[in-house]
C-alpha cells in the first residue's frame, strides 16, 4: 500500500517549498526534486503537520523506484 500527496498541495499549504523544508526538517532544494508525489519517506512527516491534506491510497505490490529502493 501506498498513500499518494501531491507536492504541489503540500507547498501551497505552506506557501513555498522553503517554509514547507523547514516545518519537516529537510532542504529547499530536496523539495524541488521530488516530482509530481511526495517520496515515501515524506509521505508520514507531511501527513503530521497537515492532517487533512488530500491523498490517494494505492494498494497492491510496491513497485521500487529510485525514491523507495
């Protein structure tokens, strides 16, 4: 199972990537590469600060990409 936000509804919940970096402790810059999705590894720490941001659950077999490998 995998549970899709989209980067764009996270930064304009924040307003910017930079304000979003701060708030779950990573950089700018990794913001600005992560696509289309937020990676796995973000998915909990933005699902903590903004408990009611729109998301998409995927169930069935993980496929590994560069974000979950």
């Amino acid at each position: 199972m995998r549970v899709l936000i989209k980067t764009s509804d996270a930064i304009k919940h924040f307003k910017n990537a930079s304000h979003l970096a701060d708030e779950i402790g990573i950089t700018p810059q990794a913001i600005n590469q992560w696509g289309e999705y937020i990676p796995d590894p973000s998915v909990g720490k933005i699902m903590a600060v903004i408990p009611d941001i729109p998301y998409k659950i995927i169930r069935g077999a993980p496929t590994k990409t560069l974000l979950t490998a």
